[in-house]
C-alpha cells in the first residue's frame, strides 16, 4: 500500500520584534513538515495572506502598525480565511483583550514569556484540527460531485421513462415524437422568456411531452378519424385531459405530477372557455398556459393525415388573434420574442 505523505503546512507568523519572529520560526520548524512565513509589518502579512493558503497564524497583540485585535479583524474578512486557526500571543495581565479577541475570532492564546514546550504543543493541536477540517472539507465536497453525479443518473433515467412512456401513446397518435421534442423546447423556451428560474424551466422541459399521454385512452375511431369530430365524438376526446391526469397523478416524481398537471389543464383557455374545468387566466397552471401556446403553434405547422401544415405566418396570426382569448398574453409575447430561437428549434428536430 502506498504511504500517505504529510501535507505541506504553512504558518503566519506576525509579530514586529525580530526577536520572537526568529524564536517563533524556529520553533515551527520542529513542528515538522510545515514552513514558517514571518512578517513584522502586519498590513504586508493580510496582503500576503489573501493571495496564500495557510494552516495557523501566530499573531502578537502589541504591534505599533496595527494591534492583534485589527489584524484578525482584517484577517477573518480575507476570503478563506473564515476558519483558519488563529493563536494570539499576550501578557499575563490583558484578560480583556482576550475576551475582545475571542469575539474576534482568535482560537488560542499564549501569554509572554512564551513557554516552548506550551507552544509547541498548542500549536500541534491546532494544525491537526486544521487538517482534519480541511480532510472533511475535501469529503464533502466529494460527496457533493457524487451526489450531484447520481442524481444526473436519475433525472436521465427518468427522461428515458418518460420518453418511452410518451412514444407509447405515440403510437396510437398520428402525432410524431419530433412534435413532443419541439414542443417541450418551445415551452422552455416562453419559460425563459418569463424569467422563469433555470430549474422551472428544465422541470417544464421534461414534463411537457406527457401534455397528451392520455390519449391512449381515447378508442381509434376517435383518435384516428380523418375528419373533423362531431360534438359527441369531440366530448369523448376531451376525456383525454382526465385521463392523463388520472394516469401521472400521485408519483413520487416530480416530473411525472407536473406532467399530472400540464395533462389536465392544457387544453383550458384563457378566457374560461376551455376544458376540463373551464378554468379562466391564472385559474390555470402557468405550465399549462405555457404548454398551450407551444402544443397549438407546433400542431399548427405540422402535416398531419387529415390536415396539411399551416404556413408560419398564418399560425403566428393564429396565435395573435387568440392572444387573450385562448391563449395566455404574456405567453405569446415571450414565445414570438424568441423567433430566432424558434426557428433554431424546428430546423433543429425535425420529423
């Protein structure tokens, strides 16, 4: 087994008599594996300091410069240096500065004439402590990337399940799977244009292709029919609403309950006259305001068996003139913002 080599650890020493920064360095070095950095002026050793890693500062409170009690002041505000082991050197006699140090945010105190035996030791357990804080530091973060790797697993796994579970429905639908992928980026795409944060958007990114899942409920006659759907047959197709719902509905996933949510309220228009519920403006989910104005516009402009693909033109005239009739305001005005990216997106999946 390979032996563990000791780390390299560097002690700030700051003090304006030479005498101690010499007594102090030398005792340092039979600390072993740790290098003494000594500075009698103590505005050179913050400058020093904010560019350095260091394991322990020794710092004496008598300075003419800047006393004990300012320089950890300015030390602890230096980035990275919240924790590092401070160990302050003062008179028997100045009980009052200690405390004031403490709150400072001094760990340890020595008091003059510094006994060496004392020193050494104090100063040996601080480093150790040190060590191991930074140990547990480097575990966490491992930790963190190993985490944040599995949960990368996760979420991919459970677009494979959802993707899967879309093309399911795919297959019953004339619909194709590159009218899920447009749709769902289109519907990140007005959540950016909203200002919705990063994770909402990617939430709705994933969750958007299960808008139609339940449409695998809906008999072919139905849903295949060439032509245009008389009321009986439109109030049997507007099941699938429900139906989806009904199937997303109480996972532990958070992304199959928002596409619980978008399945049931999709087809709900702005102004109340949609379904299932007739909700009316933000009654309705925004994911689902959202998912409106992508499903539609993409449906639009997709050859389907029983209709040929409208022109852009004519759908953003369609989107235009139910701007706040069937569809959300603010949701078309984010999505006709972000043409370029529009156009990126549909030349993008095709199919």
């Amino acid at each position: 087994m390979e032996e563990h080599t000791p780390m390299i650890q560097h002690v700030l020493i700051v003090d304006d008599t030479e005498v101690n920064l010499v007594l102090f360095g030398a005792l340092v070095k039979k600390l072993g594996n740790c290098v003494e950095h000594v500075f009698s002026q103590p505005l050179k050793a913050l400058e020093w300091a904010a560019e350095n890693d260091i394991d322990l500062v020794i710092v004496d409170y008598m300075m003419p410069e800047m006393d004990g009690l300012q320089f950890i002041n300015h030390f602890r505000a230096l980035a990275g240096c919240e924790t590092v082991p401070l160990l302050m050197i003062t008179a028997n006699d100045q009980k009052q500065v200690r405390y004031r140090a403490l709150d400072s945010g001094a760990n340890d105190f020595l008091t003059k004439p510094v006994d060496k035996v004392e020193f050494l030791a104090r100063a040996k357990n601080m480093l150790v402590v040190n060590e191991a804080n930074k140990h547990l530091a480097q575990r966490a973060t491992w930790l963190s990337e190993e985490v944040r790797k599995a949960t990368a697993e996760i979420v991919a796994r459970e677009r494979d399940t959802v993707i899967r579970l879309c093309r399911a429905a795919e297959y019953r639908d004339p619909e194709t799977g590159a009218h899920i992928l447009r749709m769902a980026h289109f519907s990140k795409l007005i959540a950016a244009g909203l200002g919705m944060p990063l994770a909402q958007q990617e939430l709705l990114l994933e969750a958007a292709p299960m808008h139609d899942i339940g449409k695998v409920g809906i008999s072919d006659n139905i849903l295949l029919k060439p032509g245009r759907l008389d009321e009986a047959e439109f109030n049997v197709m507007k099941q699938h609403a429900q139906f989806g719902y009904e199937l997303l509905k109480g996972s532990s996933s958070l992304v199959l309950q928002t596409g619980a949510d978008i399945a049931l309220g999709h087809h709900e228009k702005f102004d109340g006259s949609g379904y299932p519920s007739g909700l009316k403006g933000e009654e309705i989910p925004i994911f689902s305001r959202i998912v409106a104005v992508a499903d539609v516009f993409d449906a639009l402009t997709s050859e389907r068996p029983y209709k040929k693909a409208w022109t852009l033109e004519a759908a953003v005239e369609f989107l235009v003139a139910g701007s706040g009739q069937h569809f959300d305001p603010q949701c078309v005005n984010a999505f006709l913002s972000a043409w370029e990216q529009v156009l990126e997106i549909r030349d993008h999946y095709q199919g």
